[in-house]
C-alpha cells in the first residue's frame, strides 16, 4: 500500500470513529501536524512506536493491527507474494486456476462451507451452506441487481434477515462474531471505493437495519480477537442445539486474500445434522460473486 492509500486508509479509520484531526492526535498522543502529514501521504518514515501509537487510538483488534502494520509496510497485495520467476512455481497469479482449485476444493467439503474475498462477498457455496441457510433461489438469483447482493452482511443484516431467522437464541454474539470477521479482513481496504460502495449500502437502514448498531459495537467491545476462529453455540429455529466452529483457511493472491470458511461439529448432534444436510443436498458447489473485479452501478 502506498502511502497516499495509507493515508487514505487511516482518514477513513478516523471518520468512521467520527473524530477530528486534532483528536485523532490527541488520542494516539502525537502532533496533529504529523497526522495531517501521514493523511496526505507526505510521510514516508513510520516509526514503530507511531504505529503503535496510531493502532492503539484506532481500537484496533489483535487481528485487525496485524492487517494495520501490514498496510503501513508500503507493499500491496502483488509484493506481498512470491514473484514469478524461471526458478519457480506459483499460482497466485493465475486467477481462473487459483479460483477453480479452491472451488473444487469447496465442493468436495463433507461440512458446510462457502469462499469469500477480503470484502466478505461470497465467491462460492457449496450446497451444504446454501442449504443450512435455506437461502432462497431467488435472492441468489438477483443477487447481481442488489447492492451488495452477493456479501455475508447481506444474509445477517439485510432485511431480509435470512441469517437472523435461523439462530433462535444467542444473536448478539452471532452477529458481534460476523461484523468482526468482516471488520478484520476489510480493515486494509476500508478506503478503497468498492468498500466506500458497500457501506453505503450497509448503512441504509430501512434495507440493513441492524447492520450500523453492530457495526459501531465492535469498535467498542472489550472483547478482543486474537484467532481466526469462533465458536458458535445457539439453538437453530429448525435443527435445534447447535455447537460448531467457523474457521477459515487463508490463500494469499495477488488480488488479496481468500477464505475458505468452514463449519465444524463440535458434538455428535450438530455431525449429525451436517451429515444430513450432505447426504440430502449432494457435494457440489455455485459460484456467486464475481472475483477479482468488483463492478459497482
């Protein structure tokens, strides 16, 4: 990441607390000539306790200071991977084999389990998610009308509230788990204008009415994330105690990063109806949103 962007990126980390110049400054315990500086991309020297300073006035998570510190090194997501050479072999360049692997991949899961990009939007499902979920054929099906019609935040918050229907107890912590995923794996592309696009539209709260509430939670939780991992217990409207774990493995592109999230029984019931929703719906996964190009009307 430049440091224009960087400085894009920390501007935009401060609005969204709704702070000025001068308490940004405050808070991280600087001038407010330097963040004024780092925010026109004049600064080209960050010095570690700077940074340290800057995420600590951010609230930043564990997991959000990695991608923070990752930002400020002044590489983008093409250096951040192994270069193409004679001498070696890598696909992380190639899009249509990375994609196709990992969806193939997908496909094969004995679990439920779907491919998002670092903006939370759904590459792909396999057919155990989509049924899970019960998400309906036609919201798959004019997803590529809606703004953000493809994203996870879409399935939890939108008014349609397809996710919130299906976990009868414990949604304060199921939503706090979902915001926070994708507050972590965006923080690097929070000024980016497709991100600027999706906020839009997650903010409009007649179509996400609860997205902002939770959105603003988080910033403030004292809870923190130092894993890529939560583990999730609620009673389903329909399959009754569920216990499992949402992880996700990461593969690292020249367009960002993949994760191929998956959910794991923790006990014999929760198996069991996975198991079910296998032997019902078949292997096999649908491709969802378009990768890496991001259209916006």
């Amino acid at each position: 990441m430049k440091r224009k962007e960087f400085g894009e990126l920390i501007a935009t980390l401060r609005q969204d607390l709704g702070w000025t110049q001068f308490q940004f400054a405050e808070y991280a315990e600087v001038d407010e000539a330097v963040v004024s500086q780092i925010e026109r991309g004049v600064k080209k020297y960050f010095e570690p306790d700077l940074l340290f300073h800057l995420a600590n006035a951010l609230q930043l998570t564990t997991l959000e200071r990695r991608e923070f510190f990752l930002a400020a090194s002044g590489l983008d997501d093409t250096q951040l991977v192994r270069q193409l050479s004679a001498q070696t072999a890598t696909d992380v360049f190639n899009v249509r084999k990375l994609l196709d692997k990992l969806v193939s991949l997908l496909g094969q899961m004995q679990f439920p389990a779907f491919l998002t990009d670092v903006y939370s939007d759904v590459i792909a499902a396999n057919n155990s998610i989509l049924a899970f979920f019960k998400i309906p054929a036609t919201m798959i099906e004019n997803a590529n009308r809606v703004p953000g019609g493809y994203n996870s935040m879409r399935l939890i918050f939108g008014r349609e509230l397809v996710g919130r229907t299906h976990v009868a107890d414990n949604w304060d912590h199921y939503a706090l788990d979902t915001i926070r995923a994708f507050r972590e794996t965006s923080l690097r592309y929070r000024a980016k204008p497709y991100f600027k696009y999706l906020m839009k539209t997650f903010r409009n709260q007649t179509e996400y009415p609860f997205f902002e509430r939770y959105w603003r939670i988080i910033s403030s939780t004292e809870e923190d994330k130092e894993i890529n991992m939560d583990s999730l217990h609620y009673r389903h409207n329909e399959f009754g105690e569920l216990n499992y774990i949402s992880t996700s493995t990461i593969s690292m592109t020249s367009f960002g990063e993949l994760f191929l999230n998956q959910y794991l029984p923790l006990d014999a019931h929760t198996g069991q109806i996975f198991g079910q929703l296998l032997h019902e719906m078949g292997e096999g996964a649908v491709r969802l949103a378009p990768w890496p190009v991001k259209p916006m009307p």
